[in-house]
C-alpha cells in the first residue's frame, strides 16, 4: 500500500511543489499586488501566487489572474512572460482534469518560446510540456521534452530560479523512470537532485531528494532481497529526509511530509526487517496516523491504519486488523483525491479479515466492492491505452500529410525554377533584339558619315579639274549608283542572314525548352510511380506488422491464457493425486510450462516490445539470446553506431535481420550466425553471415518468396543487397541504405 502512495502523493508535492500554507500565501499575495504593472518580475509573481491559490482550493481566481496576466502579457513584444504564465495555465488546468484545454495552452507556450532567446524560459516550457506528456501516458515522448528542458537550462545564465527548475526536471525523469524499472538512470537523477538541493541550501528539496533516493533502493531491494545494502540504504535515507524535516520543521511548506516518511519508515521496518523492529514500525506508523489527521491528508492516513491492520493480521487478531481497516476505509472516503489501488487493497483485506472471522456473508460484500473498484480501474487503464493508440494513429496521420505536402513543395520548386529559366530566356531575347538595334544605328551613322566623305572629295575634285567636270560627273553618277548598289545588296543579304540567324535561334530554344518539358513530366511520372510503389509497400508492411501484432495479441491472451489455467487446475489436482501418479502430472506440468515459454517466444518474434523501449540493439541481443542454443551461436556487433535510426526503419531492419537468420537456421543447418551493423560517413552497413550449407543464389533469386520480400523490405529503406553464397561455403547478406533516406 505505501509503494502505491509513494507515487501518488511525490506527484502532487514534489512536482509541483507550491502547496503553500496560509502565511506563504499571504506572503505571495502581497509581492504580487505590491508589485508595479510595468515591472515585468510581476508576471512570474502572478505565476507564483496563483500556484499558491490553486493549491489552496480557490481555483477559480487563480486562473482568474493567470488569464489577466497572459493577456497583458500578450501586448508585449518580449513573448517570454507569456510562454511563462501559459506553461503555468497548461499545469493548472491538466491537474484540474482538463487535458484538452492544456494542450492548448501548453502549444501556444511553445509557439511563444520559439519567439524568445530566454533559455531558462525555454527550458520551462519543455519542462512543463514533458510534465504533461507523463500525466497523458506518453512518457517517451515526455522523456524527449525534458530532455530539451535540461539542455536549454544548462546553457542558461544563474539566476534565482534556475536551480528550481533544474530540480524538478530532475524529480520528473526520476519518476519516469521509476516506472521503467531503469534502476541507473533513476539512481543518477535523484542523486543530481539532491546534489543541486544542497548546493542551494533549499531543506524542502534536499527532503525530497533524501526521499527519491530511498524509495529507489527500497524497490531495487525488493528485487535482489539477497543485498541487505539496498535495504539499509533505503533506511539511512529515510531517516536522513526525517531528520532534515525535524531540523527545519519551521520552513518545511508541507507539514504533511513528517507523515510521508513516517509512513514509508514503518512499512520498511514492518516488510524488510526482522520482527525485533516491529516497535519502531508501530511507532512510525502512529506518528504517521497523527500527523496525517492534523494536515488533512486522509491518504496518508489510511495509509497508516492499513500497515497497522497488516501487523495484527501477522499476529492473528482479525478483530483488530478489522477495526484499522474500517478506520482506513473511513479516512479513504474523507479524501477528495482516492487512489484506487489502496482503496482495492483494504476490500480485499476487509474481506479476508471477515473471512477468517467466519463472517462469510460480510467477506462477499467486501470481495464485490473490491471486484466493482477493480473493473473501474482497469476500464480506465484501457480507456488510457487507446488514448495512447489514437494518439499513435494521429502522428503517423500527420507525418503522412507532412510528406504529401513535402512533394507538392518539391513540385512548386520545380515549376518555378522551369518559369525562372524561362523569364531568364526572355530576357535575353530581349538583349539581342537591343543589340541588333544598336548595330543597325552605328551602320547608319557609318553610311552618313561615308557619303559626307564622298561628297566632300567631290567638291575637291571639282576645284582641282574644272575642266573634267563632265567627264567627272557621268563618272561619279556611276560610282554613286554602283555605291548605292553595292549598299542595297550588303543590306539585303545582312538582313537575310540575321532572320536565319533569329530562326535558328528561336528553333533551337524551342526545342530545348520541349525537352525540358518532356523531362518534367518523365520526373513527375517517375515520381508517381515512386509514391505508388511506398504506398503499396507501407500498407504491406502495416498490414504485416499490425497481423503479428494481433496474432502475439491473440496467442498471449488467448492460448496463454487457457494454458496458465490449465495448469494451476493440475497443481491444485495433482496435490489430491496418489503418490504413484503425482510424478505422471508433474511430467504433464513441466511440459505445460515448456509450452508457455514456446508461446511467449512466438509472441516475442512477433512483436518485439524491446524494439520499441530500447531501441535495435537491446532487441537483436535479446533475440539472439533467444534464438542461440547448444549447436547455434548468434553474434550481434554494433560497430560506430552513434546516430540511432528512426523507429519505423528499426522496425523494419530488425524485420529483414530476423528474416535472413530465419531462413539460414531453417534451410542452412549452420553453427554459427554473425550480425554486424557499422555505420559510416552517409550510411549504415549490414551484414549477416552464417556458415551453413550455402545455396545457389542465382538458380533461387527469383523464385524464392523469401529473398523476394528481403529484397522489398531493403528497396523500402533505398538501400542496395549484396548476397554471396555457394553450396556448401556458407552465405553472406550485405545491405548498404543511405543515412538521409532512411524513414
């Protein structure tokens, strides 16, 4: 029950940790209304205080003044105060239940950090975008947002708010991967926070670190109960967020962690230790009923009086367990925040307490009311689930009309750079008709200036010989008509030859132009052919992939099933058998249990949920695992491999890999299998090769339906198989796909 609180009650006060009493919210009330309209600190004060309000129930008027704030906020030219107050807003609302409304308020947080070099803001809105993306089952997508959080806040300048901020990044990842069981990254995360708590001095933080720190080794115990040190370490930093509290009671905001820790305490000293520290788990466990009682945190109450009825069920006085239960139940139905879980763990209890009283009528009641808060839960976990699979069907929706709109771009490109070229012709055109002009103007002024030369040799000629007049004269007329020729036919045949010149021309540029439009349209038609061919080949690999994913679906639960309850009705039935027959049924039962690790193999093959968690190698190593025996050994090595490939191409080069280590251990016979992935400058390399018995890779290449859908699957990621093979020497598979063509 405390594992399950934990959670609960860390998310709604170390996340957002301003649930401030009445003087702190006093204290806030009057920086913000004492503060100057233009003074822009009064933006973050607003924040500040409205956080204090929500978290002492008056909702209304905290988003009354948020809303105030963001639209003043929204006049200035500086965006940061704005994505501030919205980021704040989107928080608000999602913890008011309001997941529509908070994506809405969160996207314009982003659209308005965009607008900003403030990196501290930056790095808040990524915060509180991931924030959201935890609480909407999207924690690997929150994951990435904290991330970019942590990056933009790093390269931030110190401030008074900065390490804050850092924390609670920190104290986000940490739980996320709580969830994950990522023992290492948890670890390393709580520990920055508590490093950065001390570094500011801050007690609240330094407790919440204290109490991140030991919850991680009390769950790390619980699966190696062999290392007594997790336990302990779990212990010393209980005690240490304990005494950090006792030490600072007077500035710890939230009185109700004195019964936080207290309630882990007795559960640690009741569930881990031996039996000589019940006293200090009954302690414990008082102090935490007390203290939840005075702070009005029934949580944390029912809590307490379910460890104590834990205790008296251990000792056998279910009278008195009964009594702590009810007053558990009691405390539960004060809470305006239940936690299903712990109210399902005290009917079940209830149930078995009446049960061993021999109240069975009372046990029933109890065992339906657990029934009827168990269908609840679940139907809200499944109605969570197909959020989480609308919004998967939503993004691959949007990355579809991203490309649609990406090849319509690439088309508009095209069409203007052929108008360019065009317009680029046109002009040029235009520059020779302008040369051809000026060349006539020059010819016409040389032809001026001739016949001003000729008349002036006239004259001359004229004054030297008076006496030749005549004769000069009829000679000069024919000079003058053969000049007059000559010019005619020069003109005609320059103007003859600069029209064959301009047809030439303009036939020349018309043909270019044709084949350039027959090119367009070859590239459109070969471009739809290209979308055609991805089309028809995604929707066969969905169709493919969403088959096995139904069909591991169906076996899991269906045949899975059917077989874990065959066998517990033959354990529960071989322990009436005779002695001479039990060992016949446990035969019948060890076989049973090969059978279910058969299905959960197939079901693995199918879907492989470690593709999808930690990425190609964790799922290639652990199918090769599961693929190795005694006379087959598989060798997986990633060689250089620094850029992580997409989802959708892991999928399906783990989809080819599987393929060729399948054939080869099915057609080949081999001992040994090696699957190498290098990746170089612009490409990644594949290979796999075994030493089987070979095959004729000619004879096979087209009649095999198996190379066929490898070589589909390769031609998906533009990628380029190479196979070497002959009877008898083993085969080799290399496949070569660009870095920017991959999916």
């Amino acid at each position: 029950m405390v594992k399950k609180l934990f959670i609960f009650f860390f998310s709604l006060c170390s996340l957002y940790p301003i649930a401030h009493g009445q003087d702190m919210l006093q204290k806030l009330q009057s920086e913000y209304q004492g503060s100057n309209l233009q003074d822009p600190e009064r933006f973050y004060r607003s924040g500040r205080y409205a956080q204090a309000l929500f978290f002492n129930q008056q909702e209304d008027r905290a988003f009354h003044i948020l809303k105030q704030e963001v639209q003043r906020a929204s006049t200035l030219s500086e965006s940061k105060y704005a994505a501030y107050l919205n980021t704040v807003l989107a928080i608000n609302k999602m913890i008011a239940e309001e997941p529509a409304v908070a994506k809405q308020y969160i996207t314009k947080a982003r659209n308005l950090a965009n607008r900003t070099s403030d990196l501290e803001i930056k790095g808040y809105v990524a915060y509180g975008h991931g924030w959201l993306l935890a609480r909407q089952q999207q924690e690997g997508e929150a994951v990435k947002s904290l991330l970019e959080a942590l990056g933009h806040l790093d390269k931030a300048p110190k401030s008074k708010t900065l390490g804050g901020r850092k924390s609670a990044v920190y104290k986000e990842l940490t739980a996320i991967y709580a969830n994950w069981n990522e023992f290492a990254l948890q670890e390393k995360y709580s520990k920055l926070s508590l490093d950065l708590a001390r570094e500011q001095k801050d007690p609240m933080a330094i407790f919440d670190g204290y109490m991140l720190l030991g919850y991680l080794y009390e769950q790390q115990y619980l699966t190696q109960t062999t290392e007594l040190s997790y336990r302990n370490s779990a212990e010393t930093y209980y005690l240490k967020a304990l005494d950090t509290y006792l030490q600072n009671e007077g500035e710890m905001p939230i009185p109700s962690n004195l019964s936080f820790v207290a309630n882990n305490l007795a559960h640690l000293y009741f569930k881990h230790f031996p039996r000589t520290y019940r006293e200090k788990a009954i302690s414990f466990a008082e102090l935490a009923r007390q203290k939840g009682e005075e702070t009005k945190q029934y949580n944390l109450v029912a809590s307490s009086y379910g460890i104590m009825a834990e205790m008296e069920l251990q000792d056998g006085n279910a009278a008195k367990a009964k009594e702590y239960l009810l007053a558990s139940l009691i405390a539960m139905n004060k809470s305006t925040v239940q936690d299903q879980q712990i109210l399902m763990s005290i009917y079940e209890s209830l149930a078995k307490a009446s049960e061993e009283e021999g109240d069975y009528k009372e046990a029933i009641q109890y065992y339906k009311r657990y029934v009827e808060t168990f269908s609840a839960f679940y139907d809200q976990e499944k109605l969570n689930l197909s959020k989480r699979l609308e919004a998967q069907y939503e993004k691959g929706k949007q990355e579809q009309q991203m490309a649609t709109l990406t090849l319509e771009s690439e088309k508009k490109e095209q069409q203007i750079r052929l108008m360019e070229a065009l317009g680029l012709q046109q002009r040029q055109e235009l520059e020779n008709m302008t040369l051809i002009r000026d060349n006539q103007s020059k010819e016409l002024e040389l032809s001026k200036l001739h016949t001003e030369r000729q008349a002036q040799e006239i004259q001359l000629n004229k004054l030297e010989a008076k006496n030749k007049e005549q004769q000069i004269d009829l000679f000069q007329k024919e000079l003058n008509l053969k000049d007059k020729l000559n010019t005619y036919y020069i003109a005609l045949l320059l103007a003859f030859l600069l029209l064959l010149g301009l047809v030439l021309y303009a036939y020349r540029q018309r043909s270019e132009h044709l084949k350039q439009q027959i090119e367009v349209k070859n590239l459109e038609l070969a471009q739809e052919r290209q979308d055609a061919k991805i089309a028809t080949l995604t929707a066969l690999l969905d169709g493919q992939e969403q088959e096995r994913a139904r069909i591991a679906r169906d076996l899991h639960d269906g045949l899975g099933g059917l077989l874990s309850g065959t066998k517990l009705h033959l354990s529960q039935l071989n322990e009436q058998l005779l002695q001479q027959n039990k060992m016949k049924m446990e035969k019948g039962i060890t076989q049973l249990d090969m059978a279910v690790d058969e299905l959960r193999r197939v079901a693995h093959n199918l879907t492989p949920d470690l593709l999808q968690k930690f990425g190609l190698l964790e799922a290639l190593q652990e199918y090769a695992r599961r693929m190795s025996n005694e006379t087959l050994e598989i060798d997986v090595q990633f060689l250089y491999f620094n850029t992580p490939l997409p989802a959708e191409s892991d999928l399906l080069l783990y989809r080819i890999i599987q393929e060729l280590v399948n054939n080869a251990i099915k057609h080949a016979n081999p001992t040994q299998v090696i699957i190498q992935l290098v990746e170089e400058d612009n490409a990644y390399l594949v290979t796999v090769e075994d030493d089987g018995t070979g095959f004729d890779y000619l004879r096979q290449q087209g009649n095999s339906a198996g190379l066929l859908n490898i070589q589909s699957r390769v031609e998906f990621l533009k990628g380029v198989l190479h196979v070497q093979s002959d009877p008898g020497k083993g085969s080799s598979f290399e496949i070569t796909f660009p870095k920017s063509t991959t999916i």
